[in-house]
C-alpha cells in the first residue's frame, strides 16, 4: 500500500539523533507535515547533538535526552509512535577505531535495544534506519548497488552493518517493519563542523569558515555523489509512506558526481577560501575507500524520489546559514 505524506498528520513520530544534523531538519519537516514529534537525543560529545538546530520548533515538540543503551528509558519512549526514524549513532570512522567499544554500544548496543523495545511494546511502529555506505568498503564496481558485496574497512562501517541486520531479521521474524536507507555524503544546514571526526565535508566547511586553508588528502580526485539534507529528508518521509520498502536496504545517491577537489573548488568560489593539496595521513589512508557514488534507482522506482539541489546551489545555501548563525556552530 502506498500513503501520501498527509499520512503524517496527527500521526505520533519518534526521531532519534533528533537534535543531530539529519534528525533535527527532518523533526522540523515533519512539525510541518502536523506531526506528534517527540526526539530521542543523548547530547554526547562529538556526536553533533545541537540544540540550536531545532530553534525553530523547540515549543513545538518533545524532547528526551536520554542514552538509547539504556533500555528501560528507551521503552517508555517508544511505545504508540506510529513511526520512528532512528538516526541515532556513532558517525565517525576515525573514533570507531580508537574507541570500538564505544562505537559498538552506540550503534549495536542502541538498536538492538530499539528494535527489541518495539517488539515488545511497539510491534505495529513503521521503522527507518540511516546506514551508511561504508558497508561497501572499497568499491569493486561503480555505481555501487544493493547488492555489492559488503566489507567494512572500519570498525563503524561493521557495527552499522549489523545494526541493519537487526532492523531486518525483526521484520523477517516479528514483522517489525523496517526499511534501511544507506547514506551516502549528505551535507547542509546544522552539519556538524565543530570537529574534525564526522568526514571530510565537515572539515572543508569549518576551514572555509576560519578563514583557513582547506587541505585536501592526496591527489584530490577521489570521486564521490552528495545529497542536500533537504533532498535526505525527503526521502526518510517516503520511505515510511510504501509498504513496499520494508523489509528492504536502499542506497542514496546522486545523479552528478564530483572530485573533491572540485567540491573545494565549488566553496573557492563562493567563497574568498583556497586550498591546497597535502599526502594522506596514514590513519586517514587506512580507512579511505577511494571512489564511491551509489545507484539509487531500486529507491527511486519505488518511491519515485529523486535529489533536487545541485552541489553548488547547495553549499551556498550551506555557507549562509552558517555565517547567520556562526556563534552556534563555530566555537573552534
């Protein structure tokens, strides 16, 4: 069955990471939409939690900052959503290496408690998950589809792994449903910048920012595909609106692909920002995949989602909320 987004309309959604990049544009859409939201955030250091981003809608919504590795809490908060986006995790794959046990409790500990807390209080909630295609490890064939073999080179890239792994053996066994979207490089408004831990479209911004020079590992012409967060949003609200997607993994991705070398070029140009080239460092290296853009199609022939914003529009819309709002954002 196929729902239009009016479904959303006094409907009862939960976001978790709803005070992060993606979870917060998307709780603001959804407010929009008429929704009963309420956000699940820990607030932990460096995971991009901000609450300016939900400036907007701060009176409109419900807010919980608690850890989802805590189960007890975890269960009052999901019973009778009716749909639950869980954005919630670990992002970075340089902490994931230095800190793995914290990594697996933020993003295998987390959703096992999640999908197990709906099973036994919530079993009729419509669930999506934001993976990541680092699943894929080094691309042996591009564009990247569903079915590429999956080798994480990080350990972020492994628990994200199994994480989807939970969403769908309890739809296969429980009918929890579930669809899985692996992200691809999505960048925007309320992007963490304060950090140099959660990729590279992070770093170039903030460097940008600071007036300083951006560095650019090796050559620069590592290929990659980039999605507006808006156009991200969108596709998180029709993924819950198709039956057809549950039960399901779908790639993001873009119908342009860019170097990043030429992302920084695109920033030189909206901005008085100049870059270098410098070689990759040898923890930087390690966990580089080299060229990677996603097929999307398999999401798009269901849902008939398509990214609107090209990367230039994109990142001007990008610089300019950060210079309105530098002080939130840019303490560093």
């Amino acid at each position: 069955m196929v729902y239009d987004e009016s479904w959303y309309s006094g409907r009862s959604v939960l976001i978790t990471g709803g005070l992060g990049f993606i979870g917060s544009s998307l709780a603001i859409r959804m407010v929009a939409l008429g929704a009963k939201v309420t956000l699940l955030d820990a607030m932990l250091k460096e995971c991009g939690g901000n609450w300016k981003n939900i400036e907007p809608i701060r009176e409109q919504v419900r807010i919980f900052q608690d850890d989802m590795r805590n189960f007890q809490a975890l269960s009052l908060v999901v019973k009778e959503q009716d749909a639950i986006f869980h954005l919630a995790g670990q992002v970075s794959h340089g902490n994931s290496m230095r800190e793995p046990l914290t990594d697996l409790g933020l993003n295998c500990v987390s959703t096992m408690n999640l999908v197990e807390a709906c099973r036994i209080h919530n079993p009729k909630a419509r669930i999506v998950f934001t993976s990541t295609r680092q699943v894929y490890g080094v691309p042996q064939k591009l564009p990247v589809k569903e079915n590429h073999p999956v080798l994480p080179i990080d350990v972020n890239g492994i628990n994200k792994l199994a994480a989807e792994y939970y969403h769908l053996l309890y739809h296969r066994t429980y009918n929890l449903k579930s669809t899985v979207l692996r992200l691809t490089n999505t960048y925007g408004p309320r992007l963490q910048i304060q950090n140099d831990r959660q990729g590279f479209i992070g770093v170039f911004l903030k460097q940008c920012l600071s007036g300083r020079e951006i560095d650019i590992f090796g050559d620069g012409m590592q290929v990659r595909d980039f999605n507006y967060v808006d156009d991200v949003v969108q596709a998180l609200v029709l993924s819950l609106l198709h039956d057809q997607c549950f039960g399901h993994i779908f790639n993001l991705g873009s119908r342009d692909r860019y170097t990043l070398l030429h992302f920084a070029q695109t920033l030189a140009t909206l901005t008085d920002v100049t870059y270098k080239l410098i070689p990759f460092p040898v923890d930087k290296k390690l966990i580089d995949i080299g060229n990677y853009y996603g097929d999307y199609s398999a999401f798009s022939d269901i849902t008939g989602w398509q990214p609107q914003m090209d990367l230039h529009e994109g990142l001007a819309k990008t610089l300019a909320y950060f210079q309105a709002h530098r002080i939130n954002y840019l303490t560093a």
